[in-house]
C-alpha cells in the first residue's frame, strides 16, 4: 500500500481510490471500535457499529470538507451517532463486564495487576457506566482516545468552552458515584453478615 505523505492528501485521494481509503481505515479503525466498545460494552455490536462506521466514512468521504481538525473527529462524529442510534434501539442498556479493560490501558490487566488494582479498575468501570451517555462519552474521548476538548467539541457538537464545564461537572459526578460504590456493601460483605455467629 502506498505511503503519502500527510493526512490531507490520504484524504483527497480516496475519494476516488479504494487503496487509499484502505489506509484511513487501518489508520483508525481500532480507535473507532474501541470508542464505541465504551459505548455499547459488547464486542459483536462494537464490530458491526464500527464496520457501519466506515461504510458511512466511505459512501460520504467525497463531501468530506478538511476543517482544520483531524480526520479523526469526523469519523468519531459518525461513531457518535451510530452509537446514539443503536441506545435508542435497545430497550435496555448493557454493562460492560467487570473484567473489562481499564480505561487508560485497552489490553487485558497485566499479570502483575494486584487485587486491589482490578478492584480499583472494576470501580471505576462500574461508576462510569452509572453516568448518563454523554458523560460516558466525554470520559471515553478525553481518557481512551485522548482527544483535545476541541475535537471533544465536534465530535459532540458543542463548543470547547461547553466542553471544560462538562468535563468538569462530569469528573464531579464521576467522583460522587465511585465514593457511592465503595459505601455499598460488596457480595462478600452480604455473604458474611448473613453468616454471623
């Protein structure tokens, strides 16, 4: 596959070549999956969203107009609204499984991991599906994908100054509902008061 030298010119060229959109696929597929994996917390929709994503990507490339901001917000926006459509499809949200992967590493937790490690990353999961959509989104784009709030703001369609209040707002609550976990009593805690002597 050939290499061009920027993005831009990547970009020109497959609207017309398919070998050229080859490329932007391999470029950004798997930070569009692992987004909306965050987003839906199951690995078949997450391929099928994504594969959807890029059939989109490709049919409306030739109206892409460069803004100024990576090709990568563009295709966040449709992974945003593809996401969006598929929770108003389900009649139910689905929750990520606990042995999930932790939000700053997308590989399986290290063999050195402690217990209180995957404890920690099991919290965090948990409160962070506890946090409307947009929150979980904003959480996802800023620490998965690590988008600036600029391109957090296209991909949400809000401007980077709505985008800081709501980070900061959701970080507040992010805090609230992991401080509201650690007061629940665990299964094991339940399990062993039922045992008392």
């Amino acid at each position: 596959m050939p290499t061009f030298e920027n993005e831009a010119e990547l970009i020109e060229r497959a609207k017309q070549d398919g070998e050229a959109f080859g490329e932007l696929y391999e470029r950004y597929v798997r930070a569009i999956y692992n987004y909306i994996y965050y987003r839906t917390g199951n690995v078949q929709d997450a391929e099928d969203l994504t594969a959807r994503v890029f059939q989109r990507a490709r049919q409306h490339l030739p109206r892409y107009v460069e803004r100024g901001l990576p090709f990568s917000a563009w295709l966040y926006r449709i992974a945003h609204n593809m996401a969006a459509n598929w929770h108003r499809d389900e009649s139910r949200r689905r929750a990520l499984p606990l042995d999930g992967p932790m939000l700053v590493d997308l590989t399986a937790a290290a063999p050195e991991e402690t217990l209180e490690d995957r404890r920690q990353r099991e919290l965090l999961m948990r409160a962070l599906r506890r946090l409307p959509g947009e929150r979980q989104q904003l959480i996802i784009l800023k620490f998965v994908e690590q988008l600036s709030n600029a391109e957090i703001g296209v991909v949400m369609n809000r401007s980077e100054g709505a985008i800081k209040s709501l980070y900061h707002r959701t970080l507040l609550a992010l805090r609230e509902e992991i401080t509201q976990l650690e007061a629940e009593p665990t299964p094991l805690s339940l399990t062993n008061g039922k045992q008392g002597h």
